[in-house]
C-alpha cells in the first residue's frame, strides 16, 4: 500500500464524524432496498386492482414512494463516505 492510502485509512479511523457519516449512509442503502421492494410491490397491486378508487389511491401511494426513495438516492450520493 502506498503511503497516501495508509494515511487516509489512518485519518478515516480517528475521523468521528466521517465514521457516523458512513454508517448513516448504510442505514439509508438498507432503507431504499425496502422502499424499492414496497414500490415493486405497490405497482403489481395497482396492475392487479380493478376497482378505480382503489387504483388512485395505489398510485398516489406510489408517487409518494417514489418521490421518498428518490430523495433518499440523493441524499446518499451527497454523502463523502469513500472507504
């Protein structure tokens, strides 16, 4: 290893908040992994459901997931957790 990596390594283990940064960045990855699987979900209702109200709600539903998981992506890139 060179000498750049090892003290970047070095710096990152006595770095607190680089440390809580990272693993608020995984607890974020382990949360839109669910709200991809309950948007796949909400979407195979809504192609199942035949009744109209039912269907709206559906879709708002998943608009609102959407609109969640996406903010939560952007959130994640903004995050400088590079270990």
């Amino acid at each position: 290893m060179t000498t750049k990596k090892l003290i970047k390594q070095l710096s990152a283990l006595f770095d607190r908040k680089k440390r809580k940064i990272c693993k608020r960045k995984g607890e974020i990855k382990k949360l839109l992994k669910q709200l991809r699987k309950k948007e796949h979900d909400l979407i195979d209702k809504y192609k199942d459901e035949k009744d109209d109200k039912k269907r709206d709600r559906l879709k708002k539903n998943i608009q609102v997931v959407h609109a969640q998981r996406l903010k939560g992506l952007r959130s994640m890139k903004k995050m400088d957790c590079n270990s």
